[in-house]
C-alpha cells in the first residue's frame, strides 16, 4: 500500500511538472565529464615539453616535481581548455590573427592548444614563477613569455583576447582584478574568465601570499547565478555572456563590441 501511493505521489508531481511544459529526469551526482583520447594525447604530448625543466626536482622534492605536473596537467585539464576554445567560437570570441594574452599561464597549457588551433595567432602570456614561465616557453616557444603579477600588467588596450582562468577564486579583491584586467583590452576585444563551480568546490584558502593578495587555496565561491551578478554589476555597459563548461568550470566572456547573437 505505502509503495502504490508513493508511485501515485510521483505520477502527480510529473504530470503537474509536465502540464507546465518540464519534465523530472533523473541525475546522477557522481557524472563527470570524460576527457577524449584527443585530451590524452594533448596531455602526453604538453608533459613532454614541460617536463624537462622539472627533471632534476625529482631528486630535490623542490616544486613542481614532475609527478605533480602529470597530476595536474592531465586529460580533464586539457578537456576543460579545449572547451573553453571550443566556448570562444561558440560565442563569436575571434582569436585566429589576433593577439592573446594568457595572464598565469603556469606552463603554457591554454596556450599550447592555441597555437595548434589557431596557428596565425600572436600569442603572449606571463606568470610569477620563473619555473612556470620556463615551462610555457618550452610549451609554446614562439609565444612571447614575460614575468608579470596582476597589478603590474600594462593598463594599455593591447590585446584582443585577454584569459584569466582559475585565478580569481584565489583573489582578495577580484572586482579590482577584473577592471583591471579590461584595461588591457582592447576596444573590440573579449576577457574570457573561468572559476569552479562555488557549488562543487571546497577547497580551503591555506596560506596567504600578501605580495600578490590571493591564497593558495580558494576564498571566493560563485555559483552560476551569483557568478553573472558578480560581472554584470562590475561592468554593466558591456556585453556579458556566462554559462558552464561541461567540465562543471563556470565561464564568462566580457566584450565592448555587441554580440552576435
């Protein structure tokens, strides 16, 4: 008797659901993204540049020793940059011919899949560990790679595209970041943004670095609909489009010109 009616429950909440046009689907909490072989293959082959300026850390224990590096630049990693790029033509984000700018590139992942995809594309990206930038050079060596925090990018519009992806969770203050970071765009450019999802992530902040004011860990925590309030009250005169990667990684792409769609 207790099932029938709960079967008879369920069967009145679908049918109210459906009379007003959804319907209930099962998920499953568990279901990640799965990378592809191309993502495998993109990972083996960034590790293999990236690695040999790390090879004697191995024996030091000294960061990032290469067991770190093949943990963290794996297949999931790659899928998640891949989407991005793949968010950018989505969104009408011109980079073929233009100039780029990957500010914490770390060891030059985005913009080794840059170069690939987009071969005419003048690429630039800058850090504040010289062992990263060591590594992005080897990852993209035509790439011009410079030694730059936050605070001190150049204000003047000199890039079309400007990424800034997995930092600003890190970040004492990321509304002054992100006006700053339009500085640097130009007058029909696009700043593409990436965060975790604030409802998935739980990584504590750790240590705290002053001379860059961000933690090691995360302090901001965005939903995706806090995460579209967040930027449309920091720069409401200019076209925002926010949305999530199949990777579960929130986006955002802010540009002065008019969308086209």
């Amino acid at each position: 008797m207790i099932h029938t009616s709960r079967s008879l429950g369920k069967n009145l909440v679908q049918s109210a659901f459906a009379r007003c046009g959804y319907r209930i689907a099962r998920s499953d909490p568990g279901a990640r993204y799965r990378p592809t072989s191309a993502d495998a293959r993109n990972a083996a082959s960034l590790l293999h540049e990236i690695l040999p300026v790390v090879q004697h850390n191995a024996q030091t224990g000294e960061w990032p020793t290469p067991a770190f590096l093949e943990h963290y630049f794996n297949a999931s990693r790659l899928a998640m940059v891949r989407l991005l790029l793949d968010q950018c033509d989505a969104e009408g984000v011109d980079i073929a011919g233009k100039r780029v700018l990957d500010i914490g590139c770390h060891a030059g992942c985005l913009l080794y899949l840059v170069r690939a995809r987009y071969p005419d594309a003048a690429l630039f990206g800058c850090d504040v560990s010289d062992v990263k930038l060591a590594m992005a050079k080897r990852a993209c060596p035509d790439a011009e790679i410079f030694f730059s925090a936050l605070s001190d990018l150049p204000e003047s519009p000199g890039y079309d595209v400007v990424f800034l992806m997995e930092v600003l969770e890190h970040t004492v203050d990321p509304e002054t970041v992100v006006k700053r970071l339009l500085d640097s765009v130009s007058a029909t450019g696009t700043l593409m943004l990436t965060v975790p999802d604030g409802r998935e992530d739980h990584l504590p902040a750790k240590e705290y670095h002053s001379e860059f004011e961000s933690y090691a860990g995360h302090i901001n925590f965005w939903s995706p609909e806090s995460w579209r309030y967040f930027l449309a009250r920091i720069a409401p005169e200019l076209t925002l489009r926010t949305g999530q990667l199949p990777t579960g990684h929130l986006f955002a792409a802010l540009s002065r010109k008019k969308a086209t769609r």
